[in-house]
C-alpha cells in the first residue's frame, strides 16, 4: 500500500507536471518513510535535485493545444518482481502509474537480497522503456535488416523449418534456449523441441556450470548449491575458489560479510586478486586451472594431520580410502608447488584453517567449471567437504553460485539435449512418463523423430553447434549438418573460438533470434565475413520477444528457492512473450493442439497465449524428481506477498497466514527450495539444505541419493547402520521407493485403491498420483533411498580426479607431466580433440608465440554476454571499455603503459583491440579480461551491422573471439579460463 501525501494547490500551478509528478512520486514510494530516507535509501538523489531546483536541464516542452497535465488522477500500482540479471534472486517493488514503470525499490522484506542492490539490480527499470530494444520482427536483406511484420515472420521461417525437415530432418536445426526464460518457458521450449522431433537443443549452463550438475549430482544425487547464501552467515570459515562474488553476485557478499562479523574465516583461491580477495582473511593465488592440486594439497595435510571427520566417511561416503592412497602418493608439498604454484606454509595454513573453523563451506562458480577437466575439479572440491564432514550441515555445504537468474531453473526442467526436464533421461521410459502428463500418445512423439535411436540419443552441445555445421558430414553422428539455428535468448559472444562462430552462422539456411535485444548474433550475421563461406540461400530474422518484466511466471535462484515474478508492465512496441511466440510457432508447426492441451488460454494484445500458472502445474504434475511437485503458483505467490515472515538465516517462516487465501506459512522455507516433494497438499517445507540427517525428512531433512546401485565389487554403497535422517523408521542404508519395496515393508496398503492401480509397477518418480512419495515420507524415509556419497565416481573418465593440463597452455614440462584425455571419435554426435590438439602445440612450441595465461571473468556492471545491459544508460556510464588486466613486469617488458591501446593475439589467428590496465591484480604470465563485450571485432566497429536504433551503447572487443578449442570431457564445457595469448603495443 502506497501513502499519498496532498499537495496544496498553489503548489502545484507553481510546478511543471514533469516536477510534480518526480514530487509526488518520491512521497508516495514506501509507506511509513519519509521522503529524506527513502531518498538516502534508493539512491534518487539526482532526480530530486532535479525537483527541488528546476534546473535548466530539465528543459520545459510546450503541450499541444487543448492537452490536459495529467496531475493527481493517476493509477499506482506495485508489482513484485525479481531481478533478472544474477542467480542471488533479488526482489524488487516495481511502481507502475498508469502502465508506466517509473520507479523501483528493493524489497527490505527479503529475506535473500534485505532491501539491497547492486548497480545492475538498481538499474532495472531501464529494460521497461530500454530505447535500444528489437520493436518488431526484422529480416536481413541485402546487408541490412529491414522491418516485416509477425505474420510475414512466422509465416517464412515456418516454411523455412519444413523445407530443412524434409531435406535433412529434424535434427538439422538446432535451438539454443535461454537461462533468462522463465521455468514455465524453459519447459516449454523442452517440450515444443521435443514435439518438433530433435533432442538438439540446449542453453547457457552448458558452457556456466554443466560440469558442476553432472560433477555434483554424481557424487551425491543433486547437482545443485546444497545450502543457500543465507545459510553462510552460519559459517565458521569459507573457501571460495573460481569464484568472485563480489562482482559476480555481488548481493550474496551482504551474508558473507555477515559472517565475518562473528567470526567467519574467508579464503579465497584465485589467480587473480578480485574484489572478493579483498575480503579474505587469507588470499592463494594459484595458476589457472590447477584447482585439482590445490584442493588435493590441501586433503594431503588433512590426512597427514588425522584432520578427516573418520566416523562421517565410515558412515555416508564411498571410496575415501583409494582417494587418500591417490593423494599421499602424487601430491606431496612439493608437487603441489610444482603445479599450482603454492608453497607448503601456505597450503598447510588454509587446511588449518578449514579444519580448526567448524562447520565450513566452499563456494565456486566458473572458474572451476570452464575446464577441459570441470568435471573433475567440483568433484575434488566435493571431496575436500566429504572429508571434512561438511555435506549436509547448516554452514556446510558446497555452496555453488549460479550465473543468469534462471540459470538453475532452466538446468532443471528446460531445454538440455542429455534430458526430458528434471533430469529424466532420454530412455522410453521417460518419454512414456512425460507422453501421459502432456496427454499425447507416446508413438506420436515417436514419430516426430527421425528414428525410434534419435529420439533417445543426445543431442548436440551448444558449446558444438558451429562443429555441427562445419565438421564433415561423415564425422557427425547424425544423418545431416545443422543446417538452421535459433538463438532464444543467448549471447554468441559468450561462447569461445569467435572467428568459427561467424563462419559458422554464413554457412546456415536459417538462423533465427529472439530476444528483447538483438545480441551480438545480429551484428555477426550481417557483418560481412568470407565469400566462400556465405549460403546465398540464408535466410536471418530477429523477432522481438518481451523481458521478464512484461510477462509473469517463477524463476529459480541458486539455492534452490522458487520465487514468482508478477508482470510489471505489457509487452512494449511489438514484443511478445516466449510462451505466445512457441505456441503462435507451433500453431504453424501442426502440434499447437498437442503443445498448450493442458492450459488455458487468455488474450494479450489481442491474441492467444498459455495461462502461465497452468505450464507450472503441469510441471507441479510431472518433476518429481527433484521435487518441482510442491511448489503450487499459489503457494510460490502467497510466499512472494509474506517475505517478512521468514528468517534471514534459516529461511523458515516464523508462522502467520496469508491475508489473501489463508495459506499457513508453518514450517515452509522461504520459496519452497527444491526438492518439495509429494503434491501441493501434502505441503512439504522444501529443503534449505541438502542431505541433512538432522531434520525429519518432512521438515527439509534428507541424507544421501541411492541412485548407483545397492554395491560395487562387493563394497557396500549404501548408508551404514544407524546413519539416517531424523525419525526414519529405517535405520539403515535402503535403496530408491518403488512399488516393490512398500509391498515388502508392507506400507503399500497405505495407498488407496484408485492410487494403487496407478502406482502398480511404477517407482517414485514415476508415480503419477505421489502417493508413494506421501507413504515413504509419512514413515521418515526419503523416496530416493539412503546411500554414501562417491569419492570414486566409476562411470566418469577419472574415478579420481586426475590433473590434466589445458590443451593450450605455457607449460609444456608440465604436459608431459599431466597429459590431457585422448582424442574421442563420437561423444555428444561430434569428433572432440584432446591430445592431438595439445601433442600439436607442444611440438609447434606454441606456448612461445603465445606466452601469456589468458583468462576471463565478470564485472560487477555488466551481465552474461552484455547485450542488454551494455544497452542500459546507466550501467554503460560506469564501465564504457573492453580492456585486459596486465601484471606491471609485463607490460614493461612489452612497452605498455596504462590506458593504452593494445592488441591481443591468440593462436586462432584472432587479434582484438582492448586498452591496458596495468595491475597487479594479474601476475606476471596471466592476463585477464572481462568476456561481456560485443559489438567490435578485430579492431572494427560494428555499429553499421545492427539494425538501426538497437545497437548497444558500449561496443568492445569480445575476448571469446580469440579464445580456444577445447571442452570437458563429461558434459562439453568450453575451455574459457585456461587458455593462451600474446599482448602487443597497438
């Protein structure tokens, strides 16, 4: 509720309506504020400058004649709304007059952000009038694009599709979805691909954070952040390594540093010294991309010392021992130093450090993920806390920082090519489960496919689609190319080996953007690049799809609570929201009928598009999983409208109900954190930290996932007696709930009668009616079973992690030392390189041309790729050039001075022109840039290939335009933070 503060009349003829309304505006933003605070508090000062003085540059326009000032008649509105740019999940009170936004307020009721921002949060607003958005549909035409209408649109790259799909198939077009979709329109977009007939599909954690869901989940079960930001001001020491959160996400530091103020030890491991590193009580800066002998090191103290927690990993983890013989016997103090570049002092120091201070959390994000050995540097950071007993514990955990808003939610039921949503595989099975919730025949889905193998085959990686057009046909493990992309949400320029990408993008029949803002995609397309690679058939769109704040629906953020947007304002110009966009495609396609079956319908600017709450019951009806079943729109809004009611540590609710609906708040953690099991009514809390044996499995408790099998080679996997969660009637290890196992403990009859018949013969996650989950849980036992976690994972290409170097590095003693995997013939559909591609550069001698480390990273300023918020006045000012970090003996050695102009060489052939900062934040033989520019390339401005009025205000280099091959050897992550440079005087 707003309080409306009179003005007297004379007042109000003494000022412009312009002067009135910032007036009243500022007294009527927050009840119970005065004007003084709130203006202390949102940082408007400059506006109200503006309406105490009337000063010149606020230039008086004359209205036309007849034209009324529209003074105290307005319609004010708040709407709450979450920011869109980092996975914190900041809220915001968006004010809206007469449809308008003209102001925002963080939320100081949220129990995740406390009424705080940081620059991007604080600059939302910009995106509800953003000058530099795509309004309409536009086509590319001899060179410039040119604007059509939706119709023409849709009509011609409908056509487009099923001129590719009876030439080449399904699989010939590709889609890149978007961690900026909401969960609604990430499982949409799943579903329609999967009704077009292909499993190539994906989306930006694939190149963020896929190492860390395959790496985690196959420790343990989940591949999620186990506790939450606020559980970290229950920390006693916290390790963050690859990770600069003050930048990043710069909202989570508020619970750090709370923390620290009783007592909270923090390290930070990086190989350069960030904002984060200025907080840390003790900073080890180590060589990009050896985490796994630094973590490693670290155990070889802790073992040495005796400082493992023995009863915990006796009870709840497999494989200790054979990780310990690996340790003692390759990563003595003197091999650590050797690779990472840490003396023994210090490494023996932080393992004190993380042993005397209990509980302790380790905290990464992409600067362990990005490797061609990710999958095995989260792992070793897994191990460190099963070593230490820290998995499952409030102020334990490994708390994993996602990157976009949605980032987590869009893993979790959106669009990857391994997965139906919520990590359901791609065996018939799982297509039978999802054929009956969509209430589709499973032989119709089927046959959408090229074959009955396809459909249960991957699908290509996004960090792949250019090899998927360009790689010889006879090499790809499907019948054709890619032959048209859709970018739906997604910055080219945040993918590596730039200088393909363009070739890639001319070789195509269709390529197809959509999003709020023409990307970077837009500029490459219509930039000009080599004759012999352009398709003179090719056909390019850009089709305006509306923000997250022109729409509603729930978003996910990194610890695993589900907060609901409401729709600030209508979709601006000719913008429309990604779900009326798939369907208005599918309507096209032939399954619109198949695609929106479940939901209801409502008009938006006239035209047809699916009620949003019914998308999040069909997933509510489907995801059991990983627990998207409890989480009702009702319950996620009743959350949203009481955020004062839970406690900033905990996330639990301090009791009271819902004024709206009655709804009781008891027990539940603030936006039910996943998993929130069983239906809506049986009112699960949700689970603030994972695996904690602490807590009745109905009040968030949990303990380790049984989803590798009951023994391996005769070793036990499951928990040992006694190691359970509080108040489970099995006191043991047991494996996964099915309907075997409750008729053998003899609970089946728990189950009605009509649940049985539907339950018979399937297991919990399969269970359409949840009734076998309510009975599991109703006896204190978890659905998925009670297992140890896995030191030894058998199924990855390192049981134990294993150091490898980059393909592409400095250090060619140490390759002979630490080679990379060997080359793999097929993996993700496609041929990937891995020794003869490093083998090659240590016999060319590459590492002298090119002798520099390059890594990359965020600013606070900008987000992802940067597109949008390069496009946002506000946040352009503050950060308005590319540059690279360079040690001051470097530059000195090279002739630089800070401020120049420099040009950067990598041995793709690419060279970009960025300034110099001369720092000595980077060492010697590293250098560093930050990977959200666009808009330049090779020294060219492309401002001339936008189309006109949408280019960003910043252009800049992209640093992936000269960035490397080279991908995980699990999921196909790109190699971004470890590859290698030269840097010369422009």
């Amino acid at each position: 509720m707003l309080l409306t503060k009179k003005s007297s009349h004379a007042a109000q003829v003494a000022s412009s309506p312009f002067v009135h309304s910032l007036r009243r505006g500022l007294s009527q933003a927050l009840p119970t504020m005065d004007r003084r605070s709130f203006l202390r508090r949102s940082g408007l000062g400059v506006g109200v400058g503006i309406a105490a003085s009337q000063l010149t540059l606020v230039k008086k326009s004359n209205a036309a004649e007849g034209a009324k000032a529209g003074i105290g008649d307005s319609k004010i509105e708040v709407r709450r709304t979450i920011c869109t740019h980092c996975s914190v999940g900041c809220a915001v009170d968006a004010v809206v007059e007469n449809g308008v936004w003209v102001r925002q307020e963080p939320v100081f009721d949220s129990p995740i952000n406390l009424g705080a921002h940081c620059a991007k949060g604080a600059a939302l607003r910009e995106h509800g009038h953003g000058e530099y958005r795509l309004r309409y549909p536009m086509k590319l035409v001899n060179g410039k694009y040119e604007r059509i209408s939706w119709d023409t649109a849709l009509n011609e790259i409908t056509a487009k599709m099923k001129e590719l799909r009876a030439a080449s198939g399904p699989d010939s077009v590709y889609f890149v979805g978007s961690s900026k979709h909401n969960n609604e329109q990430a499982y949409l977009l799943r579903k329609f691909v999967s009704f077009w007939g292909t499993n190539n599909c994906d989306h930006q954690a694939r190149i963020c954070h896929s190492t860390t869901v395959a790496g985690v989940a196959n420790t343990w079960g989940y591949g999620a952040m186990t506790n939450s930001y606020n559980d970290m001001q229950n920390s006693k020491v916290a390790l963050y390594i690859g990770s600069n959160a003050a930048e990043a996400h710069p909202v989570s530091m508020l619970h750090m540093l709370h923390a620290k103020e009783t007592g909270c030890k923090m390290i930070v491991v990086d190989p350069r010294f960030t904002r984060t590193a200025a907080k840390a009580d003790e900073y080890v800066r180590i060589r990009s991309g050896t985490d796994i002998p630094f973590l490693f090191g670290l155990l070889y103290h802790i073992f040495k010392n005796g400082w493992e927690d023995k009863k915990y990993i006796n009870d709840r983890v497999y494989g200790m021992e054979k990780v310990r013989e690996d340790v003692l016997a390759k990563w003595t103090p003197d091999k650590v130093e050797e690779a990472c570049g840490v003396k023994e002092d210090q490494m023996f120091k932080v393992a004190k450090m993380l042993h005397d201070n209990n509980p302790g959390t380790i905290v990464w994000c992409m600067g362990q993920t990005q490797h061609t050995i990710g999958n095995a540097m989260v792992r070793a950071s897994c191990i460190l806390q099963l070593a230490l007993g820290n998995v499952g514990k409030t102020g334990g955990g490994t708390n994993i920082f996602r990157g976009h808003d949605n980032v987590q939610g869009a893993t979790d039921v959106g669009p990857n090519p391994d997965s139906l949503p919520g990590y359901y595989g791609l065996a018939e099975g799982s297509w039978k489960h999802f054929a009956a919730v969509w209430g589709v025949d499973f032989e119709w889905i089927k046959k959408q496919y090229a074959s009955p193998a396809m459909m249960t085959k991957s699908g290509i990686t996004v960090s792949r689609w250019i090899d998927g057009v360009l790689e010889k046909n006879e090499l790809i493990d499907q019948d054709s190319n890619l032959r048209g992309v859709f970018f739906w949400g997604h910055a080219p320029n945040s993918q590596t080996r730039g200088l393909e990408m363009k070739r890639a993008m001319d070789k195509l029949d269709l390529l197809v953007v959509v999003d709020p803002y023409p990307s970077a995609t837009a500029a490459m397309a219509a930039m000009p690049g080599k004759a012999e690679d352009l398709n003179p058939n090719r056909a390019v769109y850009l089709l305006p799809a509306a923000t997250q704040f022109e729409t509603s629906g729930s978003c996910t953020a990194s610890n695993r609570s589900i907060q609901w947007r409401e729709k600030v304002i209508e979709p601006l110009w000719e913008s429309r929201s990604d779900h009326m966009i798939m369907h208005q495609f599918a309507e096209k396609l032939g399954f619109a009928a198949e695609l929106s079956k479940n939901y209801k319908m409502q008009k938006v600017k006239g035209m047809d598009e699916p009620v949003i709450e019914d998308i999040l019951r069909e997933i509510n009806k489907s995801v059991w999983t990983i627990g998207y079943t409890g989480q009702s729109p009702e319950r996620l809004k009743a959350h949203m409208r009481n955020m004062h009611l839970f406690d900033v540590k905990t996330l639990k609710s301090k009791g009271g109900k819902d004024k709206e609906t009655g709804y009781d708040f008891g027990g539940d953690y603030f936006g039910l954190p996943w998993p929130c099991y069983g239906t809506p009514e049986l009112k699960h809390p949700g689970s603030p930290n994972l695996y904690d044996t602490s807590k009745h499995v109905m009040e968030g408790g949990g303990n380790f996932r049984a989803n590798f099998g009951v023994e391996k080679d005769g070793v036990n996997l499951l928990a040992e007696d006694g190691s359970h969660s509080v108040g489970s009637e099995i006191t043991t290890g047991y494996p996964e709930f099915d309907h075997v196992l409750l008729k053998k403990l003899g609970w089946w009859d728990d189950l009605s009668d009509a649940e049985k018949a539907k339950a018979e013969g399937k297991n919990w996650k399969t269970d359409p009616t949840g009734a076998i989950i309510r009975v599991a849980m109703n006896h204190g036992c978890h659905p998925f079973g009670n297992a140890k976690a896995r030191a030894v994972v058998w199924n990855f290409p390192d049981a134990i992690p294993q150091h490898r170097e980059p393909l592409y590095g400095t250090r060619p003693d140490l390759m002979a030392k630490y080679p990379t995997h060997d080359d793999k013939k097929a993996f993700w559909r496609l041929p990937t390189l891995y020794k003869s591609v490093q083998e090659k550069n240590v016999a060319d001698k590459v590492h002298e041309k090119f002798p520099l480390i390059l890594s990359s990273g965020r600013l606070v300023e900008y987000e992802g790729g940067g597109e949008e918020t390069r496009s946002n006045p506000w946040l352009a000012e503050l950060q308005q050039e590319s540059f690279v970090e360079i040690n001051p003996k470097t530059a000195a050695d090279r002739g630089i001075r800070n401020g120049e102009r420099v040009w950067l060489s990598s041995p793709t052939g690419a060279r970009i022109n960025v300034q110099a900062l001369v720092t000595e934040r980077v060492a010697p033989d590293t250098v560093w840039m930050p990977f959200h520019f666009s808009g330049r390339w090779q020294g060219a401005d492309m401002l001339a290939y936008y189309p006109k009025g949408a280019a960003p205000v910043v252009r800049g280099e992209a640093v992936n335009t000269a960035t490397t091959y080279g991908y995980d050897s699990v999921t196909m992550m790109q190699e971004t933070k470890t590859t290698i440079c030269n840097v010369e005087r422009a």
